[in-house]
C-alpha cells in the first residue's frame, strides 16, 4: 500500500536587493530598514555585498570585503575604481558556491530576512552580467527576492536628469527579471527643490504623459537638437508602461510602513504572527481601498508643501 508522502515545508527567505547610483542612499536605507524590520520582529540581517563600502554605519551579517575590495584590486592589479569594481563583482560570482553560499547558510538558523547592500556603479545593472548571475544564483536557492532601485529624488528637478533616470530605471528592470520597486529616496528633501518641479510630485512618481516633460527640454538649447532622440526615449518608456516610484523618506516610520507594504507584495513575504500588532503599535498603517484625496495626503503631501 502506497504511503502518502508529507510535503517538506521549508523555512522561507526572503530579500531585498538594494541597488541604485551612488549617493542614493543606499547605505542609510539598509541601516534604517534593519532598526525598522528588526522592530517589526523579523529575522532581519545586512549583507554588503559592495566592496568598495567602508562606510558602514551597519554591522553586517555577511561582508564581502572579507573576501575582496576595491581598493586591494586597484593596488595590485593596477585597475582603476570602476573596472576594479567589476572585476570584484566577477570575483564574488565566481565564488558564489564557496564563500557567499556557505555564509548565507550559516545564518539559517537565525535569519530569514536579509537586506542586501549593493554596489552603486549603475554598469553592474545596465550592462554588466555578473550581479544579475549572483542574483539569479540566489532565487535558484529559492530566496524569494525584490530589487529596491533608490533614485536621488531631486532629479526630479531637472527634466534631462529625470528621463535619463527613467531610460536606465527601465534597462534595468528589463536586464534584471525580478519583482522591481523603484523609489525616489530623500523625499524629505523634495521641500527644498519643490520650487524647481515643473509639475506636482505624483506627475514623476506617477510618470505620466511625458511629452509635456519633452517640451520643457526643449526650452534648453542644447536639449533641443537631441529632440528625436529624446521624444523616442519617452516613447518607450510610455510602451513599456513599467516604470513608476515610491516616495521614501528613510527616517519616517509612515514613509518605511508604506514602502514596506509595497516591497512585501513584490517578494511575496507573509506576515507572521503578531506583526501586524506591531506595526499598528508603531503607526496605524493604510489598509485595503483609498480615494485619490487619501492616497495624496499620505502619498504625496509629506513630502511637498501642499498642505
């Protein structure tokens, strides 16, 4: 007679790979969303995953540059900052079954949540293929993942700056092939450059119709003579139709609570018992349908002074 087989229920892991260029605040992020996970009573953990980051102000769970760094690859293989960078990104993919998996795996026992502090050299996603491997390699170990791209949000000040950050938000996406939440970081800043925003703050969180950003680029002589270029650029990421941000403002516990419900339905994480009590203890945090006057207020109005 034919027993029935128990499915092996394994313990989840879940991740957060936290990309973006440099001076986005990738740093600060990790270090805020670990006092914040942890307050959550989550399993949370940071790893650096940037050789080149000897700024932490984190303490690390796993550190690469245990394995390698910037700066030792410039001293003796006589490379400069970028192509060091890439050949450290290469250097940990090749020793992804060695060194990074064997770490990862010690944590098991005590660590479900990990937050993965990533280098800030925009190649490494746009056109170079080894952290994308060192990512896939990670889902294959089933860590269900989701890349959290934070963007300086005082590109929103300049309409150049702003469809460039969308053309490479887009490149990356695509390149990357995992659940994707894009988030314009110090939007407490956004106050001080509100003056400078040729539209509301949801017209660039929201991207919508671009061509009326087109024909503030072409008030700039030097813009105009790439007008086709630019207007093709627009166009596709109009097609795509991908590409929208989430306000952050790492040092409020609403903005964190609100980026967390996004990145929660990204990587598909299930709340435990009791954390939901916990938030609620920390702030009361917006459930189920919102008006478009509610989702400004707590969306939008923070940030701006719209008030």
């Amino acid at each position: 007679m034919l027993q029935r087989v128990q499915p092996r229920v394994e313990n989840p892991r879940y991740g957060q790979l936290i990309i973006g260029p440099p001076g986005s605040g990738k740093t600060t992020y990790c270090n805020e969303a670990y006092k914040f996970y942890k307050e959550l009573g989550r399993q949370v953990g940071v790893v650096n995953l940037d050789p080149g980051n000897d700024n932490m102000s984190y303490q690390p769970v796993v550190n690469v540059m245990e394995l390698i760094t910037v700066e030792d690859c410039m001293e003796h293989m006589q490379l400069g900052p970028n192509g060091a960078l890439m050949h450290c990104a290469e250097y940990l993919e090749q020793h992804f079954e060695d060194w990074l998996l064997p770490a990862l795996r010690k944590l098991s026992a005590t660590h479900n949540y990990f937050l993965f502090d990533c280098p800030g050299q925009v190649e490494l996603y746009t056109h170079h293929t080894a952290m994308a491997r060192v990512f896939e390699r990670l889902e294959r170990e089933r860590y269900n993942l989701v890349t959290v791209n934070l963007i300086d949000s005082h590109y929103c000040s300049e309409p150049a700056k702003f469809i460039a950050t969308l053309l490479m938000a887009l490149n990356t996406m695509m390149r990357m092939s995992l659940p994707h939440v894009n988030v314009l970081s110090k939007a407490d800043l956004l106050r001080k450059h509100e003056s400078k925003l040729h539209f509301n703050v949801d017209y660039y969180t929201d991207v919508l119709d671009l061509k009326y950003l087109l024909e503030k680029l072409d008030d700039d002589p030097t813009m105009r003579k790439h007008q086709k270029l630019n207007e093709a650029i627009c166009s596709m990421v109009e097609d795509y139709a991908l590409v929208s941000f989430k306000l952050l403002d790492a040092f409020s516990t609403d903005s964190m609570l609100r980026l967390r419900n996004h990145i929660d339905k990204a990587n598909g994480y299930v709340y435990k018992a009791g954390e939901e009590q916990t938030v609620n203890s920390l702030l009361a945090c917006a459930v189920g349908a919102e008006t478009e006057a509610m989702r400004q207020q707590r969306d939008i109005e923070p940030y701006t002074n719209q008030q």
